[in-house]
C-alpha cells in the first residue's frame, strides 16, 4: 500500500511532528497508525506524484529519510514545520538532481554516487543525460572499482529493461576503459549488448577494445570469438552495402586489423585452431590480406603444421610488394620450422645451405651485385637468402621498452572524434607491438648485414631430427657442406665437431664413431681430443674391439693421443690382463714424450658451460636432446589428412583415416580431435558420434600423454549444449574448470536461450525414470552455472 508523506505532512501539521518523532526513534509502527487513520485514501497515489513510499520496503525508505534528517537542530524550528520541512525536502527529486550534476561536474564522484544512490532510492534512475555523464565521468580515471560501478549501472537498466537510457558512445567508451583495465568479460559484454540493442559499434571503435582485450589468454579468447561472431552477421553477402539503411551495420564489419588483433592474440596464446577458424571465414566476408595479415597466417599454418597452406602463401608474399624484411625474414622461419615439423629434412637442409651459399656469394661487392640482378630478375623476393637494409635483429635486446601506450581520452575528445581515427591509430600502433612479440619468436634464422643466416637453433633441432631418425651418413653430408659453404673455423670448432662430442656425452658411441669416419672419408682432419673421448668412452664400456678400429684410424690419421687418453687405454689393458699390452701403450707413450698435462680441450669446454658461461652448440644439443620430446611426423601427417577431410565435411573418409592412423601405431592429440567434432558440428545433428569420441578421449587421456586443451574442450562443449547433452557438457565443464581454463559463459547462456529456453522450465513431473531425473538436473544445473536461474 502507497501514501504520499508529503501530502499527509500537509494536511495534518501535528502529524508531521509525530512522524519526525517516530523516524527518529526508529519506530516502524507509525506506518500501522498512518494505515488505519487513513484507510482507503492510504492506496491512493496522488497526480503528479512520481514516486511514494512502499509499506514493503520500511528499511529502505526510513533510512533515506534519516538522511535527510541530518542537519537539523530540533530546538531551532517549532516541532511540526521543522518536520514539515524535512519531509518536502526529501521528496524534492528535482534539487537532488541538480546536486547530482554538480558533483559531477565538480569531479566529486564519491559523492555524486551517494547522490545517484539517493535519487534511485527516491525517483528511480535519473534522466538519461545524467546517467550518461555520470557513467563517462566514472569511466575517465580509468579507477577499476569506479568501471566495476558503472558497469553495475548498465546491468541494472538491463535488468529493468532501462538500457535505452545509455547512448552508444557512452557504452563504447566505458568498453574502451573496461578493456583497458585489464577486464575483458565485461568488455566484450557491452559490445555483445551493443549489437543485439542494434547499435552497431564501428569497426574502429571495437577494434581497439579488441587489442586492449588480447593482452590477456581470457581477453585473447573473447576478442577471436567477437570477430567470429560479428563477421558471421556478414558472411556470403548477407548484407547489401548499397541499401541506406545498413550504412551503420556495414561500418561494424570486421577489416584486415581486427582480423590481425584477434589472430596475433590466438598466436601469442596458443589457440591456433581457433585462428584457423577465423582464417576459413576471411574469404567469406570478402577481406582480402595484407602483409601483416599474410605473416600472421604464416605463423598459424606453421603452428598447426601446414605446409602446403605455407607453400601456397609464399606465392602470395613472393607476389606482394609491401612484404617489409623483419616480415620476409618471419616468413622463411615458419616455413623452415614446418619443414623439420613435418620430418622434411631434406627440405630444411636444403633451404640452409641454399642461405648459405648466397651469404657467401654476398660476401664481395660482385656477389652482392649478380645477387641485386638475379633478385630484380625472379621478382620481388623469390628466395630466402637476402634481406635488405642493413643489420636487422628480430630479437628485443633487454631493456628497451615497447611504444609507450597513449594517454586515455577524456569523453570530450572521444566524443568529438565522430570517425574514431584517434582509436583507429592507437589500435595499429597496439597492433605492432602484437607484432613484436611475434618478432621475438623466430629463433631458426638470423640477419647479418642483410642476409639470412641460420642460428645454432637451427643447427641444434636438425641435428637431433637427424640422429634420432638414424640418418648418420645424411648428418654428415649436411655438415660437411655447411662448414664449406659458412663461415671457415677451425677443424676442431666445426659443427660436426659439436655434434660428435655430443653423440659421446649421451653414450651415442656409434653414431659418434660413424661421424667421425664420415669426416676421415670427407679428408676432413681434426684435433686429437674428438678420438680420446670416443677412446675413453669405448674404455669405459669395455668395449676393446672399438677401441682397437678407433686407435688404428687415429694412428692413420696421423693423431697424437694426449696422457689422459693413454692411461685409459693402459687401465683397460690391466682390467683386461693383457700385461703385454699395458707395456707396450707404456712404452708408445714414453717415446712420444706425452705429458700429463696434456690438452684436454672438451673438458675446458664442459666446466665453462656448466659454470654459468654462455651455453656453446654443444651444451644447446645435449639439452635440446635430453629435454626435448621426440616428435612423431607421422602425427602431423594424419592430423593434415583428417583436417583435410573434416574440411571438405568428408566425415566418413576422416574416420577411416583416424582409424587408420590408430592401426599404424600413431597417437591420436587434440589436434585430431579437435578436427573430428568440429566437421560433426558443421554437418549438423552428429550428436551420438562426438559423444562416442568423448569416451575415445577419456580412454586416451587416461592411458596415454594426450592432454586436453582448452580450443578442444569447447568445441565438445559447443556441440554437447547445442544438442542438449547436459550431462556430458558438465563434464567438461568440470575438465575445463580443473584445468583453470577460461569459459566464455556469454555464449552458452546465448546458446541456452537459443535452442533450450523453455526446456524444464515448468514444474517437474511427478513420475520421473532415474535417468530422466538426471538429465533434468544436469541442464538445470548448467542453466544456473551460466547465470540462468
């Protein structure tokens, strides 16, 4: 029931004073009494009234008016005028509002938002303007508690259906502040409501959000699923740019920079084949790539493991005359990382020595200039050799710091840029920072004075490629021509050297003993310590047939063994009780005249590793071998044919494939899985085959090293709500939630609403099977987990 107390103070003086008395006392049964003196007039609500008090809500109300009481001295005015005073001034909502915009004004927001809480208590929300310079004002200090309580504002005009009180720009720009600060979900919310209220952010408005949001996994997450679901609403011409009135739609569409934010942030937090997805809907919105966008494709075809995508993407930056050097140069690397991904070795080693051929073709003036005229000849880059503009470095050398972020807009400004070029500049600029940090990532190929040139990496991961697939003769023949073609060093600085060394320290000896033959034969000569360390370790083992094959090369060879070398092969004798040939070592050394303090070069070598010096090729190799898990080709290769087919919705022809590719003893990962439920989900309805490749997982995820990733996880859970699979989505839910990993709750509850919105809504039925009352829970139990209640 409903009375104005200011028409009751009017009309009844001495009222008024009893109701003073009764506030300040706290007494809520002056409201009974005002009941039943007043009778039918009490649930009368005067005209003009905007608001009155609720017999419902006393707590609220009396500790408004308590407010309002402050100030007064009750000695000063007679008793009820001084309580008629108070009750006018407490329903004056227009001075209340005056006192709001002052403070606004004024910046005082601790007290514009006691003021905002008053007048919501008292009228309800204020007058649109207000609401929108309070919110801008909350949003300018870029204060997080200050964003948090703007962005509660907006959530409680959605509640009370009130979200037209808020103008675009206003909703854009307290986004912008959210996503600055580091809160993602709430950004991508106000856009998400933006484009359902039908006011359409432009691109580079949101684009900007965008990059703010990829600083983070979650962010990164949400802005790659923003760009799929905004460039949806434009996929295959469904929206005509010449009709008038989708002029405001068509300036939402996603451009080649949004497209590159949302795919460097996949990149730089590894959700590839969420990238992948977005590269698929490029072309059906009809972007076209520029050079940043082809380099980023670049990366994710190199992550994902495709090389043909790679080989035909050269064409395209072959072709493309905007293609700078630190971008060329990232190209080159993908491409030889996707080589020695796929176990093409011949491939990589080819395009290493092809690089260092043309360094050192480049190393006089005629070089360079045949190397200018076969470049201007084949075309605009056509080979990964030469880079030009001097020294580059992709590397970021400790202590410079990346561009300095641009100073927050004041709504004024904001506002004034109708175009939002400001946003679109302050977005490239975040862009090539994004860029940057992919830069950083290249660790296979180098520049020196402009020309490519292949890293110890490099020289690391195809020397274990090699030697883990038993091609010792292939090894050699590379490294033999690599030291022709490089730089010249020293026999006993080679690569090949390194490499020897480490075959001896991981107890390799007959990879090591092969290397080193595969050097004699090539005429290659090298220092004394490379065989006395194949000599003691054949000693350690026991091993005396080697070490009479290995003893004999030396002496051919015409080696000089150090003492060390020689006091392990007489220890062997002893142990061996040929005395005889203990003697006769003895005596080859006395007439040698070794010394004890001999050279012991791989020994220096070792200690100045381990203490702390900078890690050599063969300290790299030893721990690139020992730390580094072997990689199955025939994976890549599997996973590339089942995408294929999933790709093309060749759904049969990909399980015959997986189920091949298990027959041949390959390991299926979440890549192969991944590519499965997704080609389910494209044709529609496949509901019972992606439950039954759950239980698949499952099994291998106990029994063996497959791991479930968060890019999987979400597309079983996808197709699980989508199909109304309750039970199975808790599951994942519960994987996803174990694992710490990010859930965009938005899109289920919007995916919920879409096709289940009425399912168990009413009472439950009074006879239920067990497995109906399950089911029944599950999707309840997921309705509430979303913020469906």
């Amino acid at each position: 029931m409903m009375i104005s107390l200011r028409k009751v103070a009017y009309r009844t003086p001495k009222l008024s004073a009893f109701l003073l008395h009764s506030f300040s006392s706290g007494s809520l049964m002056t409201f009974e009494v005002l009941r039943n003196a007043f009778g039918a007039e009490w649930n009368r609500r005067p005209s003009g009234q905007s608001r009155c008090f609720s017999l419902t809500n006393l707590k609220e109300e009396k500790t408004v008016l308590l407010e309002f009481q402050q100030g007064f001295t009750l000695a000063s005015l007679p008793f009820s005028t001084m309580a008629g005073t108070i009750l006018v001034q407490a329903r004056d909502p227009g001075k209340l509002s005056q006192e709001l915009e002052n403070a606004i004004e004024e910046h005082r927001l601790s007290d514009a938002w006691n003021l905002y809480q008053q007048y919501m208590h008292m009228e309800g929300f204020p007058r649109k303007s207000i609401v929108n310079i309070l919110v801008t004002a909350m949003v300018e200090g870029l204060d997080v508690e200050w964003l948090e309580k703007a962005y509660g504002l907006f959530e409680q005009a959605l509640e009370e259906h009130k979200q037209n009180l808020f103008e675009k720009e206003t909703l854009i720009y307290l986004s912008l502040g959210l996503a600055r600060c580091g809160l993602p979900v709430p950004a991508s919310t106000l856009l998400r409501k933006l484009i359902e209220m039908e006011e359409y952010p432009p691109v580079n408005a949101w684009s900007t959000i965008l990059v703010h949001m990829t600083q983070s996994s979650p962010g990164a997450y949400i802005a790659a699923e923003l760009v799929l679901e905004i460039g949806y609403l434009f996929q295959d011409g469904r929206v005509d740019p010449r009709k008038k009135i989708n002029q405001p739609l068509i300036a939402m569409k996603p451009n080649t920079t949004a497209f590159s934010i949302a795919l460097a942030g996949c990149l730089l937090f590894g959700t590839t084949r969420k990238a992948e997805q977005l590269l698929d809907m490029m072309p059906r919105v009809g972007l076209k790539a520029d050079a940043t966008l082809l380099i980023i494709m670049a990366h994710i075809y190199e992550n994902n493991g495709r090389r043909e995508e790679l080989k035909e993407l050269r064409r395209q930056i072959d072709e493309s005359y905007n293609v700078s050097d630190l971008q060329f140069l990232q190209f080159h690397n993908c491409l030889l990382s996707s080589h020695l991904k796929l176990g093409d070795l011949e491939s990589a080693s080819h395009m290493v020595l092809e690089m260092l051929h043309r360094a050192k073709k480049a190393q006089n003036s005629f070089g360079v200039t045949t190397l200018a005229f076969e470049t201007m000849d084949n075309g605009n880059r056509s080979s990964p050799g030469h880079v030009s503009g001097g020294n580059l470095d992709c590397r970021k050398p400790d202590g410079l710091e990346y561009p300095t972020l641009r100073p927050f807009l004041s709504y004024e400004i904001f506002y004034r840029d109708r175009k939002f070029l400001k946003l679109e500049a302050e977005a490239k600029e975040l862009l090539d920072v994004l860029m940057f940090k992919l830069q950083r990532q290249v660790e296979l190929i180098t520049t020196e004075h402009g020309i490519l040139q292949p890293t110890e990496k490099l020289y690391v991961i195809l020397a274990k490629a090699f030697l883990e697939a038993g091609r010792i003769k292939d090894l050699a023949e590379f490294l033999i021509k690599a030291e022709k073609e490089g730089s010249p060093v020293s026999a006993d600085s080679s690569t090949l050297v390194h490499v020897i060394n480490s075959c001896i320290s991981l107890g390799w000896l007959d990879q090591a003993h092969d290397l080193l033959d595969e050097m004699r034969l090539a005429g290659i000569r090298t220092g004394s310590y490379v065989y006395g360390n194949l000599l003691k370790a054949y000693c350690k083992q026991n091993r005396a047939g080697e070490v009479t094959s290995l003893l004999r090369d030396a002496r051919r060879a015409g080696i000089q063994l150090d003492a060390s070398c020689y006091e392990a092969l007489i220890e062997s004798q002893v142990l061996q009780k040929d005395t005889q040939g203990a003697l006769s070592l003895f005596k080859e050394m006395k007439e040698a005249k070794v010394h004890r303090d001999g050279h012991q070069e791989l020994e220096m070598l070792v200690k100045g590793c381990a203490e702390g010096g900078e890690p050599g090729l063969m300290s790299k190799l030893l721990q690139e071998i020992k730390g580094g898990q072997k990689i199955d080709c025939g994976v890549h290769d599997w996973n590339n044919v089942i995408h294929f087919f999933c790709k093309k919705r060749l759904m049969q022809d990909a399980e015959n494939a997986y189920t091949k590719m298990r027959s041949l003893g390959h390991s299926p990962n979440a890549q192969t899985f991944h590519s499965l439920v997704m080609g389910y989900a494209a044709i529609g309805a496949k509901y019972t085959e992606v439950t039954e490749m759950w239980g698949q997982m499952k099994a291998l995820a106990f029994s063996s090293r497959m791991k479930f990733d968060q890019e999987l996880l979400d597309a079983v859970l996808y197709t699980f709500v989508r199909g109304g699979f309750f039970i199975r989505a808790s599951e994942v839910v519960e994987m996803l939630e174990k694992g710490n990993m990010f859930v965009d709750k938005y899109k289920y509850r919007t995916l919920v609403l879409k096709y289940h919105k009425t399912l168990y809504k009413g009472k439950a039925p009074k006879f239920q099977t067990e497995s109906q009352l399950k089911r029944r829970e599950a999707a309840l139990n997921f309705k509430k987990w979303v913020g469906l209640s």
